[in-house]
C-alpha cells in the first residue's frame, strides 16, 4: 500500500473538479462591418440588428462548443463606409492577432478589401456577391449567391413584368462607386441580352448625394418602360422618387440594396411616393428562413433568445455562420488556428453556404412586400 493514500471520495471529487478540467480552446473570430455610429447610409435599427444576430449566434452554439472544447470569442469592429480604408486596416489588425476568422462586411468593395488586408485568415461575408468574390474560394466565402444569379432573377422578372415587345426595353442609372452595383448591372446587361431586352441607355452617379433632377431628366429622354436603379438604398430612394415624378408609369428593378421593411431608406420614403418596382435578394423574409437551417429552428424554440429573433437578412447570414462555424470546430476539433485554416479550406465551401436562393419582393404603395421565389439554380457555393 502506498504511504498517504487518497481517499476515493476524495480522488472522485478531483477528477471530476472544474478546476482541473481543460479549458475550452478560444476561438477569436472578428466582425468586421460598415456600421459606425457616424456612417448615415445605415441605419441605428439596422445595428443594433447586426450587434444583437452577433450575441445570439454566440449564446446559441456556446452550450455545444463547449462540449466540443472550444469558446467563440467575437469581436466587432464597426467603420465608416466611406472610410473604406478601415476594412483593409481592422483586417490586418485581426490577422496579426491571430484571429481564427474573420466575418467580412456585406458590401463586395468593403469585403475585397478586407481579402486584401488578411489574405491567410479564413473569411466568411455575410451578403457580398460581386464576381470577383465569387474567385476568391475556398479561403474566402460569402453566404450568398452571386451577382450573376441575382441578375439573372432580375432580368427575368422584367420579362415577366412587360406587357407588350414593346415595352421589353430599360434605362439603368448605377452608382459607379459601388463595386457590387456595377458588376450587377453588368451581369443583368448580359443576362438581358440573352432575353432579348433592349438597354435605352445608361447614367451614373457617385456619392450620396447625386443631383436627382438632372438623372429624372436623363431618363425621361429615353422614354423607357422600366429603370434598373441596382444602388443601395439612400440612392435608390433619391433617384427612384425624382424619376417617378417624371415618369409616374415607369417600374424600377432593383438589386438587394434596397432594404425591406425594416432596414433601408427606401421603404416607406415620401420621396419614393407610390412608385412601383421589383427587388430581388438572398434571403426570404426572416421567419421564413429561420425554419430552413438547423441553427435558425433552434432560434425559434421558446426560451431560446431572451426575446430577440432576427428579423433581417444580416441577422439570417450571421446565424448561418454560427452554424457553418460549430460544424467545423466540432466535425474536425482544430487545436489551433492553423488547423483551422485547414479545415476551413477543405469544408468551407459546404458549411458556408445560403439555402435560400433569389427572392423577388415588390415595392407597392411604398412597401417592400416578399413576393416569391425565383427559379434560377443553386447558389453560388456547392
């Protein structure tokens, strides 16, 4: 018998003491968004979304991470989208950290740059979808299909839209400083020749703040039967009001950076009036796509998110990068970040992906309504 011997409650209770267990391994991974509190091309309501999907992505796969052994450790850094700047540096910064990985901002030209500033650290954006995203796979992703397949959607909803050969024509107005807003009205150019549509012409803007009435005169010129305005929101809403009070019977079709009916400065504008179009995205409504993944229907049980719900695409993507995320760190136990970068490659491109395809919404009546799904392919990750 050995000299001292330990009590057997005693060695059970050291066993199975907390204090001797192996702590969880830290997982930092770094949001990076065009969020600042002084940027006024997204709203305050939209952040708190962004802050709020962010927290309850991490509550919601803490319990099984940790099972797995291992602890997400968010950090978010919001900038000033015009400051652009700030994604290349806040990336840089995350990568010299050591960063696990980082969770790139919606925008393709924010995103890019931030591909530039950590080009070895494993990223994921939540809505980006220029064609040159698309090439940047398997260490760089988006939740979200391709500009070609948005406008894809798009140009076939014109088709569908127009009531006679004649009015199968469109004027494009585009933000020359949006990178994703150029390449979608590229790619809708080329998918509308396909269809035999005919282009009128085309105007761009920079900035904000683009002289509307001069834009309105333009498009009046060329008489068209639809206006494609693919900018975000604060732009569409300026040029969409200034041309419909030229041209009240003209339809415009947007791309996703309209918003809906809760983020954007489109809906419900007095300056949009009852101008009528079609926007397509992503995402379906949030209830809807909540139901579609395994990390969403967990969010739907009672009890399960002290009362917040994401209620917007942003909110649907971050969930679905939780997920994406605890699958790998639980399917391959990466000791380091190193490892992780490794998996990341090799299962990224299935755990990071978007079940929801393209969606049409209608803007009637100064609402943005969810009008259905467009059928268009897969999505852009296999």
């Amino acid at each position: 018998m050995s000299p001292n011997p330990v009590p057997f409650y005693l060695a059970l209770l050291l066993i199975s003491s907390p204090v001797l267990a192996k702590p969880p391994t830290q997982v930092a991974i770094s949001f990076i968004e065009a969020l600042s509190p002084r940027d006024t091309t997204s709203s305050e309501t939209f952040r708190a979304e962004f802050t709020s999907s962010v927290e309850l992505g991490r509550n919601l796969t803490a319990t099984s991470l940790r099972k797995c052994g291992f602890e997400i450790k968010p950090t978010l850094h919001l900038f000033d989208a015009n400051d652009q700047l700030q994604a290349f540096e806040r990336a840089k910064d995350a990568q010299t950290a050591g960063h696990w990985m980082i969770v790139g901002p919606r925008r393709s030209n924010h995103y890019l740059l931030v591909v530039k500033g950590a080009p070895e650290t494993p990223s994921v954006s939540i809505m980006a979808s220029s064609s040159e995203v698309e090439k940047l796979a398997p260490l760089h992703l988006s939740v979200y299909p391709s500009n070609g397949m948005l406008a894809s959607g798009a140009a076939n909803v014109l088709q569908e839209l127009a009531q006679s050969k004649s009015s199968r024509n469109y004027f494009s107005v585009v933000s020359a400083d949006c990178h994703a807003c150029t390449d979608f009205s590229e790619q809708f150019d080329r998918e509308a020749g396909r269809l035999r549509l005919t282009k009128l012409g085309q105007q761009t803007v920079v900035g904000d703040s683009p002289d509307p009435a001069a834009i309105a005169a333009a498009v009046a010129s060329a008489k068209p039967s639809f206006v494609l305005l693919p900018n975000y929101s604060k732009v569409s809403a300026l040029l969409m009001g200034a041309i419909h009070a030229r041209l009240p019977d003209v339809r415009f079709i947007g791309g996703d950076g309209w918003g809906d009916q809760k983020f954007g400065f489109v809906e419900r504008n007095p300056a949009v009036q009852d101008a009528p179009g079609v926007t397509v995205r992503g995402f379906p409504p949030a209830n809807l796509g909540l139901a579609t993944f395994a990390l969403g229907r967990r969010a739907l049980k009672p009890g399960k998110t002290a009362g917040f719900i994401p209620s917007s695409g942003a909110g649907l993507a971050i969930l679905r990068v939780f997920e994406g995320l605890e699958r790998i760190l639980c399917d391959h136990k990466p000791p380091t970040a190193s490892a992780f970068k490794t998996s990341f490659e090799r299962n990224g491109p299935k755990q990071f992906t978007a079940p929801w395809g393209v969606n049409a919404y209608q803007l009637r009546s100064g609402e943005i309504r969810f009008w259905k799904r467009l059928r268009t392919g897969s999505t852009r990750n296999p």
